[in-house]
C-alpha cells in the first residue's frame, strides 16, 4: 500500500501546477486601461491560446491514449457541459455588482468550464507519478524522495502549458473589469482540480489512465465550443466601432495566440 507521503506528494505537485497558472495575470498589474482594438485583439488572442491547447495538446494527447471514437464521446460531453452550464447560469439569480461591473453569468461559464478542463492535466500528472513509482532507479531526488523523471517533467511541462493559460483566464476577466489580484485568484482557482486529479489518478492509475481520452476529449470540447460561441462573438461586439469591425485585430489575436501554443505544446506532450 503506497503510505500518505506519496499522496501529499503528489498533491503538492499537482498544486505546483495549480499556482503557475497565476503567473498569467501578472502582466495586468502593469496595464490600467485597454481600449476597444486591444480588447478585440485580446480576446482573439485568448481565443487561439485555447484553440491551440485544444486541437494541438488535448486532442494530440487524447489520441495518444486511445481511438477517434473515445475522443469524440469526450468532446461531445465536453460541449453537453458548456450547454448546460450557459442555461443553469442564464436562469441563477446573480449580483454583478459583487465583481465591480463585471459580467458575472460569462465570468461563471468561462471560469466553471476552464476549471473542469484542467481536471485531465492533473490526472496526467498522477499518472506520470503512479506509472513509474516513487522507487524507479534514476528519479531525481526532491526533498528526500526518490521521484521519477516522467513525473518532474510533466510536472514542469504542466506548470509551463498553465502560465498562457492563466493569460486566457485573465484577458476576458480585465475585459470585465476585474482587478488584477483577483484575476490571480481566479486564475489559480481555475487549475485548482489538478492536484485533486493528481492525487485521484496517482491512486487509480489503471483506470484513469483508460479514460484519459475521453478525459482529454470532453476539455477540448468544451474550451472550442465556449471560444465559439462566447469568445468570438465577444470580440466582434466589441469590435463594431473600428475600421472593419475589428476583424483584423481578431484574426491577428487568434493567430499569435495559435502561434504561441504550438511551441509550447511540442515540449509539454506526453
């Protein structure tokens, strides 16, 4: 039986990954106002931060445990959740008031479905733990314990993928008007399911690791359905008093956004 260490281990790693994802909002402490064209292009760029991790990460990495099929279930859940969880919001009784001016039923959606999105990332994590063991001959030692090689690179591949993803969490916040601190909390409130998949998988690796396909696919669902149906269409409200409805600045967004991802995910795939 693996003793309570190896969980609190595994957990802490997990919350490694959870905080890095802060480190997105840091740049909106140094910026007080962004105007419409930048807030256009801001979304855009959250938008193809989120379409890169989707369809070049999740869906890469999706594939790479299981079949098309297992995947499409997924995605099909995935975008089941962001359907149900826009009708559940639209009919709560909410004060914006409480987030300054904030838009707090989108505030909800895009923080409710970026939360459950990170969920597979921490199971990738416990597996990378559980699959190897505490005891693999040529671990790297990290406070006295012996922790396989797999385990600090995803570790550290997770925590680096959630640093742009804390930027996605945080564009469409400073866009609502949400202070900078909070949209740290936020951010890291968003990644905080991956240390408790973390642990959960580390515990039940044979069986998450069967379902990590349908896992990947329901996150990449359900981030592609909200960037088209909340993302996009935000940007392009925002963008109906500039020269060509500020579709440049959207297209531009999506690109670099697209364009940053595909680096990153090349050094963080399993």
């Amino acid at each position: 039986m693996v003793d309570a260490g190896a969980y609190a281990f595994v957990f802490l790693a997990g919350l490694v990954t959870a905080l890095a994802t802060g480190l997105g909002a840091i740049p909106f402490f140094l910026v007080e106002e962004i105007g419409d064209r930048w807030n256009v292009a801001l979304w855009g760029l959250a938008s193809g931060i989120m379409l890169g991790a989707s369809l070049f990460g999740l869906v890469v990495e999706g594939l790479a445990y299981g079949g098309p099929l297992e995947l499409a279930v997924g995605a099909l859940a995935g975008v089941l959740l962001v359907v149900v969880a826009h009708e559940v919001i639209e009919g709560a009784e909410v004060d914006p008031g409480v987030y300054e001016e904030a838009d707090f039923k989108k505030l909800l959606l895009i923080l409710g479905v970026l939360t459950v999105h990170s969920f597979p990332e921490g199971v990738a994590v416990g597996v990378s733990f559980a699959e190897l063991g505490f005891d693999t001959p040529g671990g790297v030692l990290v406070f006295g314990t012996a922790v396989p090689l797999l385990a600090v690179f995803m570790t550290v591949a997770i925590s680096i993928h959630n640093v742009p993803e804390g930027v996605a969490v945080s564009i469409p916040l400073r866009s609502m008007d949400v202070s900078p601190p909070r949209m740290v909390w936020w951010a890291v409130f968003s990644s905080l399911p991956q240390p408790v998949g973390a642990v959960i998988a580390f515990h039940l690796v044979t069986l998450a690791e069967r379902f990590l396909p349908v896992g990947f696919g329901f996150a990449a669902g359900a981030m592609v359905y909200l960037v088209l149906t909340e993302f996009i269409p935000e940007a392009l409200e925002l963008g109906e008093g500039l020269a060509g409805d500020g579709r440049r600045e959207l297209v531009a967004g999506v690109l670099v956004g697209i364009g940053a991802m595909v680096p990153l995910l090349s050094v963080t795939s399993v």
